[in-house]
C-alpha cells in the first residue's frame, strides 16, 4: 500500500510538462535515495495494534515532520509565483524550483517510508490537504486512488471533506457528484465505512444491531453506512456545488444545513441567494424562501441590510414567474412542487410578512443615509461661503453621493426585474422550440412509416434543411407508389360524392334554411360543409315533426358523423393504421377541387 503510494508520488515527481517521466541517474537524487532506503529493507513498520499510544504518537510526529517540509515548499512556491508574474523569471531559477520540488517530494516519501508503525488515516489527510494548498493536483490525485483502492483505512470527516475539495479543485463535476451520492447513499459503494449485502445482514445478529444502531441506507441490495455530516462536508460540498454552479442543489443543501442547525459560515447563504439572483432561478429561489420563511426565527441573526436585499430580489424572482401552464412546461414534475406552492394563500400571506420584515434593515439603512443628507444639507445651507468654501463644497458633494446612491439602487432594481422577466421568456422560447421538433419529429416518424424500408429518406430528420423540403421529398416519393396513388383516387371520388350531397341535401330544403346555410361562406370560406347540411337538414326535419306530431323534437334527429377536415368522413381509432395514414397523407394526393 505505501510502497504503491511512494512509487506513484516520485514517478509525479520526475514527470515533465508534457508528460515524460526521466528518472535522474544522480546519486543524490530521492529517487536513488529511496531504492537504498529499501535495500535496507525500510519499511519496517511494526502492528499499530502492539502499541496504540506509540503508533499515534509516531503518526502525529509524521504528520509535523511533513508539515514543515509543505510550509517551506509554499514559502519557495509563492517566491517562484511573484517572479512568474512580474515577469523576471529567469531559467535558471525555474530549473532550481524543480529541482527543490523533487527535493521535497523526496522528504515525504522518505518520511512515510522510515517512519515505525504504519501510516494512517490522518496522515493521508494531511497529504491531500497540503497538496491541494500548493496546487499540486497530480500529487493529489495519488494520494486520492491510494486511499480509495489500495487502503483499508475508515474515512473520516476530513478525509470526505478534502477528496469533494480535491474534484471541485480539479473541476472534476463527474466525480465529485459520484462522490457526493456516496456521502448521501445513493451509490451501494459508500465512501467506505461498511458495506454488507441484506441477506447477510438478516442472518446475523450482530448486522442486524450494526444496521439498526447506525445511520444506514439500503442500496441495490446492499445495506451501506453513511458519514457524519458535520461541518466541514457541508462547506465542502457547499463550495462544489456553487464553483459548478448547481443553484437548486446548493439552495436545497444550505437551507437544510441551517434547517438541521448547523453550525456552517453565515456567508454561504449570502453565496448562494447570490447565485439564485445571478442565474436568476425561480426553484431555487422558491426553496430558499420556503424554509427561511418556515425557519425564520433561526436565520433571523443572519438578515442584515444586504441580505434584505438580495432576498427582496428572490421574491420578486417568484413574482414574476411564469404562469402554472409555462412552469409545468418549464420545470422537471419533481421540482414543480416548490412553485405550486406560490399559489398557495397561506404561504402568500406569509411572503408578505417577509417583505414587510425586510423592508426593516433597508429602512434602517436609507434613515441613516436620510440623516448624513439632513447633516450635509445643514451644514452646507448654514456655512458661510467666504468664511470656508471647501467645506461647504464637500458637504454637497456628500449630500449629492447618497442621492446618487438611491437612484443607482432603484435603478439596478428594475433592471433586475426585466432580466428576470427576460430570463422567463427565454427559457419559455426554448423549451417551446424543443417541443416543436419533438413534434415534427412525431410527425415526420408518422409519414414515413407509412412507406416501404426501401423507399424511405434518410434526410428527413435533419433539421438543417427546411421541413419545406423534407415533406417535398417525402411527397415525391409517395406519389410514385401506386397503392398510395389508389388511396388518393379513393379520397378525390369521395370528396366528390360528399359535394353532390350536400347540395342534394340543401335542394330540399326551404328557401328560408338554405339561406341561412349559404351564409356561412360569409366567413372567408368557400362553401359551406358536407356535416353542416346533414345538420341543417336534421334541425329542420325535427321542427317539422314537432309542427306534426307535437312530440319531442328528438325522435326524427338523424345524428350527425363525426368527420374530419375537408368534409372527409374520419375513420375511428378501431381502423387498421394504413387508413389512418392514408388519411393524413390526404392532401398530398387529393387535387383540389
């Protein structure tokens, strides 16, 4: 395990710029130092179980032993940095950086290799903290696959907490959300605390109190023990999920820190509304006023003027979301909850009396500007000009500096509201965009199922060229199919037999009826329909049975058929799908009449 993590540390070391490993031939090098600490037989570690008291002791000797050699290694990196920036780096000095570099690394690995008992968990800690201070991220990353596939080693709080540090460093988004369903059990290996499958755990007793003492989830099957969030894994994973800009996450994971009550920075709050206001998100902003409104006597402490503000911005980030039709299209069906709840009385009220609570520190705040503007008006109106000039000069200059500031907050504030809007809108445009090619998509799946595998185009589906086109194509394939030109015969002949019963139909009618039916090509249209004579004809044989018979005016009702557009008689779902695409292939084949 050690020899493993001392190999991979000096091949790191020894790895240029473009990734070549040179081992030096020099016999003062650490690599040559470290081959002949082996051929001592070094390491000779000793059972920590012999002796735990000597065993920490000589790991917390390791651990200050490494510590002053990462404090000289900063001390040489920040010198070499200032001459990079300035830009009076010479070569020779940066030559010299590398070779104190692999000077160092080859203190550590001597350490971890002299030392008498084992290493241990705090001390992997304490190598990952220190590289990722110096930005060594490939040392980093040995000391994080040493741990988590060579090691045997419980993890502890800072352990969890410097491997999310680690992937949030490395911009690693992949593995730290990996790492992070293991913290909250969702992935069966855990972080690797204890792990059984569920048939063992039934079976044993000892399981069954291990599972039900500690804090366990049952994953695919296995039975795995979660972490201890304190608060260093808070903030760690805090810091991730706002560097990868997570907004409904890190909402969701800051509100139920302060919920739980712990004990984590109050500026993490202030990062993430800060967040929710810049990617202006509604859910998000949705979760934070929800539990701050349930939970406002804990996070009261926190609401200072600034604060007030940004949270004035999240309600009006609620305000001026969409409708609920344009939110269900907007947002996932397991996030909708939290904007439902904005139609909600109850919580309505509530939001109200959290806008009158944060106008308090804003209103503390412009009584305090209010009254520098009172003092410098004062002043400047009773100074004597010819006595003190600048005097009077600077006091209106203040006065006019807290003017100013006033009318750049109301201004940032609509600006706000319009991108907001703005952000709305966009996303609304999107989405929609999506949904119509996901239905021209429906729609061009539809048409060409209907043709042969043989004659189908492979370009209709890209979205490059016009629909125009793809559907000219497509038409042009289906009218030299013969059965399909048969299928449009059969359309043509029964749009005709349609036409000459409807006006058959409006023949027998009375000249008052038939008036009435020829107003409807009034309204831009060229006749009137095949259904709408059948339906006239219908009212008015069942007036007559009424004049008749004095019955009720339903027994001579001839019910009227369902048809399709154009007049075409439309055929129930219980039809086989050749008529049903024939049917909306109609107007390709059908002249017009």
């Amino acid at each position: 395990m050690m020899d493993d993590l001392v190999n991979k540390l000096l091949i790191e070391a020894y790895r240029d710029e473009e990734g070549n490993v040179t081992t030096p031939d020099l016999l003062n090098s650490a690599w040559n130092q470290v081959r002949m600490l082996r051929s001592d037989g070094y390491p000779k570690y000793r059972p920590p179980s012999h002796d735990n008291q000597a065993a920490s002791a000589a790991r917390e000797a390791l651990n200050k032993v490494n510590r002053r050699v990462m404090t000289d290694w900063m001390a040489l990196r920040k010198v070499y940095a200032e001459y990079r920036k300035a830009g009076t780096l010479r070569q020779s000095d940066a030559r010299n950086y590398i070779k104190k570099r692999e000077y160092f690394i080859g203190k550590i690995c001597h350490n971890l290799l002299v030392i008498e008992y084992s290493p241990g968990i705090q001390n992997y800690n304490a190598l990952l903290s220190g590289f990722l201070r110096l930005g060594e991220y490939n040392l980093a990353k040995v000391v994080v696959e040493s741990f988590r596939f060579n090691s045997h080693l419980k993890p502890t709080q800072m352990s969890i907490a410097a491997v999310l540090h680690y992937h949030r460093l490395t911009n690693d988004v992949l593995g730290f959300y990996t790492f992070l369903g293991r913290i909250t059990g969702q992935e069966k290996q855990g972080v690797g605390l204890r792990s059984k499958p569920v048939e063992d755990v039934r079976e044993d007793r000892g399981l069954k109190k291990w599972a039900q003492r500690s804090d366990v989830a049952v994953v695919d099957g296995f039975v795995v023990e979660l972490p201890k969030i304190d608060r260093a894994v808070a903030e760690a994973a805090l810091d991730g999920l706002i560097d990868f800009s997570q907004t409904r996450q890190a909402a969701t994971m800051v509100m139920a820190c302060l919920r739980e009550g712990l004990d984590i920075d109050p500026d993490y709050l202030r990062r993430v509304v800060a967040l929710c206001n810049t990617h202006l998100d509604s859910v998000a902003a949705m979760i934070i006023l929800r539990d701050y409104i349930s939970n406002v006597q804990d996070v009261s402490v926190l609401l200072t003027a600034n604060m007030s503000h940004d949270l004035r911005q999240l309600i009006q980030l609620v305000d001026l979301a969409a409708s609920n039709s344009e939110r269900a299209s907007l947002v996932p069906p397991q996030e909708s909850r939290w904007l439902d709840l904005s139609q909600d009385p109850s919580w309505q009220s509530r939001a109200n009396l959290l806008r009158r609570a944060l106008e308090i520190p804003l209103a503390l705040a412009r009584m305090q500007d209010v009254q520098k503007c009172a003092d410098n008006l004062s002043l400047y109106l009773t100074s004597e000009p010819n006595l003190d000039l600048s005097l009077a000069g600077s006091h209106y200059v203040g006065l006019r500096n807290v003017l100013k500031k006033h009318k750049n907050i109301q201004y940032g504030m609509q600006t706000f509201r319009s991108l907001a809007r703005l952000a709305w809108v966009t996303e609304l445009c999107r989405v929609n965009e999506q949904k119509l090619h996901a239905y021209e998509r429906q729609m061009l799946y539809i048409l060409v199922d209907a043709l042969p595998n043989r004659y189908r185009p492979l370009s209709v589906f890209n979205l490059k060229v016009p629909l125009s086109e793809r559907l000219r194509s497509i038409g042009a394939i289906t009218e030299s199919l013969p059965w399909l030109r048969q299928v449009g015969d059969c359309f043509n002949r029964a749009h005709k037999l349609e036409a000459k019963m409807k006006w058959t139909l409006a023949g027998y009618l009375p000249e008052d009826h038939r008036e009435a039916l020829l107003k409807l090509e009034e309204n831009e249209r060229p006749t009137f329909t095949f259904q709408e004579a059948l339906q006239a004809c219908s009212t008015y044989l069942a007036r007559l049975e009424q004049e008749w018979t004095g019955h009720s005016a339903s027994g001579l009702s001839v019910p009227a058929p369902v048809l399709g557009q154009g007049g075409v008689a439309r055929i129930t779902a219980s039809e086989t799908d050749t008529y049903f695409t024939a049917a909306l292939l109609e107007k390709r084949y059908v002249p017009a009449a």
